[in-house]
C-alpha cells in the first residue's frame, strides 16, 4: 500500500497539453473555481446588480459601460448606453437608480454601438449605427450635447466608430469626413487652449495607419505612451513623431481591449494576446479549445474588464469544451500569476467596464446584460455567496493521475480530503479516461478533514469535484490517496 499527496492545484486549466505533460497541479475543467490564496482552490464570489430597482432601458442589451469621472465635481458616473425602442439612449447613475441624460438619445439608431473617452471634464461619444456614423456629441454631467455651436469642443470634429484620448490630445478612428469613409485614417484634435480644444485643421490634423491596405481600424488605446492602432489583420503604434506596425496581428472585439499596468490585452480569433511594447504574446494556449468554441457570428460580441486589479476578464458566450457546455462563459486571466480559470453567469455579458461606485469608493469591475441590469462582481471581501440569487454551480477535474506508476494497473481504494466550508461537495472518480464518472460511487465530504472508500481499479485515475449553493465560498487544500498496485500482496 502507498500513500500518494496531491496538496495543490493551484496550476488552474489547462486544455492545452496531453496529461502526461500536465503540471499536477493543473486542472483539464473546472467552473467557477478559482485562487485567492496560492495553494488554495476556492469558490468564487457572487455577483449582484448594479441597482436593484432600475434598468438602463428595460428588455434591451446594455451594449456599452463607461466609467465618465467629472474632475471639476469629483463625481463618479456610470453610463450605460442601450437601445430604446427604435432609438438609442444613454442613461447615467452614481449610487442608485439610474437616472436621465438630457438629450442622451440618437433618433432612430437602435443597434447602434458607441465608444467613449474622458476628455475636458466631459465624456466625448462617437458610434456608428449600420452604415450611418452618429453625430459627435459629449456628456458634461447628466447633460448630452452634439450642437457644435453649443459645445464648441465638438464643432467640425470628425465622425468615427472609435475614440481614444492620447496624452493631450483626442484622436478619432475609422473616421467619416465630408460624406467619405477613411477605415485606416485616424483624424486629432487642436491643442488644448484655456480649457478648450477645437478641430480647425481636419484637413491635415490626420494620421494614415496602412493607407489603402485593404484592412480596417477595428480599435485602439493608449499604452506606454504610445497610441495602440488595431486592425482586423495588423497592430500599429504611435508617438507623436512615427507610425509603424507592430505585428500582423489584429482586434476582433474592439470591446475586449483592456489595459492592466501598462500592458494592453485583447481578443483575436486565435486566441487572446498583451503588448508591453516589444511583440503580441498569445497568452490563451492553455484554454485554446474555448478560443475554438466561440462561433464566428460571436467575435465582435466579445467583451472584457479589469477584475480584482490584477485579472483580464473576458466574456466569450456559450461553449462546449470537451463535451461539457460553460454557459455564459467568462474566460479569466491572473495577469501576475499567469493562470486561467472560468467563470459562468446566470445572465450574458454584453458589456463590461470598471467603476468606482460613488459613496463607498469600492472599485469594482460592472458588466451589462441583455434585459437592461447592469451586475457587478463581487470581490472575497465583499461576502457575496450567490449570482444574484441564485445558487452558484462550482467544480474541478484534475488530470489523469498516475500515481507515480502510469504503467501500472492499481486499487484506489482510500482517499481523505482536506477542506473548509465544503459540507455537501461531491467527489468521484473516473480511470483511464473513460468519462465515466460512476454515480453509484459519489462520495459527499461532511467535514473539514474526511475520509471516504473507493472501489476503483485502473492505470490513471481522474477525480471530479462538484457543488451548488449560495453558502459561504469552500476551500479545498488537497487530498491524500491510498493505493495498493495490482498483485501487490499476491
């Protein structure tokens, strides 16, 4: 008989790799499940909504978040844009309901789909709807304004599908100007005077990203000082003095573009990358078979945030991985620790950005779903055990263990778990990569450290563990096998 100690597994998922060249301490599944303390696997927290007495527009996809801080009133507001019948509509709020923008309505642009920067105190808003770009407008407080006569910050700026502030300046990408479409031209506004800027030189206050190339900006962002420039196909930089492209490779989601200590993160069809100033990295080879999962019609529809300070949290839709289906699949990344996890929702992601809720000065990463509610994660501190009431459906499968001994056929026949808060978790066991996880042998952990029999023979032994419920999130340190090798005491 031996004694075989699997006390981490903090490794996380990996569908990359076979599981002889696993890590032990790496997961072929798992959902909901993540680390907060390293060696520890654990729950994860709940999530609850944004307010609980209003939507953004009720019934509609809230297709855009954006975090508008108005440093002249020290106020913190969340805008929420989403369709409004046949119009599109933009609602804002610091603490409770979400209350009205003035003017914050596109006539008859429903399906329309913005991108906003902070800028002069005021929330600056370009978009497109279709084939038609929206008008620029800004948001001073809770009040909207395209009028360029009325806000002379917008008057004969350029129309365009995306919007990034560079440090002192506004740059307008995808652009429209005077009834022409420029996919790779990116247009800057006047130098910041007395409080104001302008856009009195659009004639040649532009920058060309691949003139012609048969490509399209597809988004961009401000990173190491440099204007990050995303195309379907291509990655371009910008100092103020030269353009040069980074790297063929390009931004399906221009929503899943996120930055984390001076690091930017996006969505390709490949997989998802980060840029520190030398080249792209594919950083998702560990969870590639969800990067296949994701349908076609779907890539746009990507978006991503900033959790926890430290983790790029994506949301990819519904995928089947391995014949198990993650609906409403978040695919998370510890950008210090460089692990991935998952994280399923009741409700779809369709938007996501971070927020500092005004009040309590807690940050916390918001996202929008398809029926008006805007959620927002819970972090560990937060005590939140449920996904808006309802219960959260956790497990892990660890890979094919050995034992030591692949070749070797053996009992598994004893095993003690060591645990908190894990009364009712489920645990069985499959061999040698049958799927077959045998119902009449579940064994269910009552306490802190326990012991339970198995009847199980085979080479390389896999072990499930499962639990749904709104109690406090469980802790699972390891367990402890006995095994007795086949012929052993005969």
């Amino acid at each position: 008989m031996e004694t075989v100690r699997y006390i981490n597994f903090d490794g996380l998922l990996n569908t990359g790799v076979s599981d002889f060249l696993m890590k032990e301490d790496e997961l072929t599944a798992c959902k909901n499940v993540w680390v907060y303390q390293i060696g520890k696997l654990e729950k994860v927290p709940g999530y609850e909504l944004a307010d609980a007495d209003s939507k953004v527009y009720t019934g509609k996809d809230v297709n855009y978040l954006h975090h508008y801080y108005r440093p002249s009133t020290k106020i913190d507001y969340l805008l929420g844009f989403s369709d409004t019948s046949t119009n599109y509509g933009v609602r804002q709020r610091t603490t409770g309901d979400w209350g009205a923008v003035t003017g914050g309505s596109w006539s008859g642009r429903a399906g329309a789909q913005v991108s906003v920067a902070n800028f002069l105190d005021k929330a600056f808003i370009v978009g497109i709807d279709g084939t038609t770009f929206l008008a620029p407008t800004t948001i001073t407080g809770t009040v909207a304004e395209d009028d360029g006569a009325v806000d002379t910050d917008i008057a004969d700026m350029p129309k365009g599908k995306y919007i990034v502030r560079f440090r002192n300046l506004l740059y307008v990408l995808h652009a429209y100007e005077s009834a022409t479409l420029y996919p790779s031209r990116v247009y800057y506004c006047d130098e910041v005077t007395a409080g104001a800027t302008g856009w009195t030189n659009v004639a040649s206050a532009f920058i060309e990203f691949g003139h012609d190339d048969g490509d399209e900006i597809t988004g961009g962002a401000e990173v190491i000082d440099r204007l990050i420039v995303f195309k379907r196909y291509s990655m371009w930089k910008y100092d103020e003095t030269e353009v040069k492209r980074v790297a063929n490779v390009g931004c399906d989601s221009y929503r899943s573009i996120a930055s984390i200590n001076e690091v930017v993160y996006w969505f390709n069809r490949k997989g998802f990358y980060r840029w520190g100033g030398k080249i792209p990295q594919l950083i998702s080879a560990k969870i590639q078979k969800f990067i296949d999962g994701i349908a076609e019609t779907n890539l746009g529809n990507v978006v991503a945030s900033i959790y926890n300070e430290n983790e790029y949290r994506a949301f990819i839709g519904t995928v089947t991985v391995d014949g198990i289906t993650y609906t409403n699949c978040w695919v998370c990344f510890n950008v210090l620790r460089e692990r991935w996890y998952i994280r399923c929702t009741v409700d779809p992601g369709k938007s996501a950005c971070q927020y500092i809720e005004s009040g309590s000065g807690k940050r916390r990463m918001y996202w929008g779903n398809a029926n008006g509610d805007v959620h927002k994660f819970a972090q560990k501190v937060d005590n939140i055990y449920n996904d808006n009431g309802s219960e959260i459906d956790s497990f892990f499968i660890t890979k094919a263990l050995d034992h030591g001994a692949p070749e070797q056929r053996k009992y598994a026949n004893h095993m003690t778990f060591f645990t908190k808060y894990a009364q009712g978790m489920k645990v069985s066991v499959d061999t040698d990569r049958k799927n077959e996880f045998n119902v009449s042998q579940i064994q269910i952990i009552n306490k802190n450290v326990d012991t339970k029999d198995f009847q199980a023979e085979g080479n390389r032994y896999t072990y499930k563990f499962h639990e749904k419920g709104n109690d406090k999130s469980w802790e699972f340190e390891g367990f402890v096998v006995e095994v007795e090798l086949k012929g052993q005491d005969e």
